[in-house]
C-alpha cells in the first residue's frame, strides 16, 4: 500500500488536493458518460421523428 502511506504523509493541504483530483476524475468520467447517454437517447428521438 504504497500509495496509501504517501497520501497519508502528505498533509491537510495534499490530502485536499489529491482527494479533488480523484473526484474530478470520477465526476468528469461520470459526466461524460451522462452526456453521451443524453445524446444518444436525443439521437433515438429524432431518428424515431424522421422514421
């Protein structure tokens, strides 16, 4: 568990800094697969319109 022991020497302000990086990651990750999600269904509507 090298990556935890560094994490936990980093301090409040790494500790801070790390853990919104993850979160960025895991968020922006999420998001973009919203997105596509929403475009695909949009795709599905207006093919189903022209159809």
């Amino acid at each position: 568990m090298k990556a935890l022991d560094t994490f936990m020497g980093l301090g409040p302000t790494g500790k801070i800094a790390v853990s919104t990086v993850l979160a960025l990651l895991v968020f922006g990750t999420a998001g973009y697969a919203l997105i596509v999600m929403g475009m695909l269904i949009l795709v599905d509507i207006v093919i189903d319109d022209i159809l």
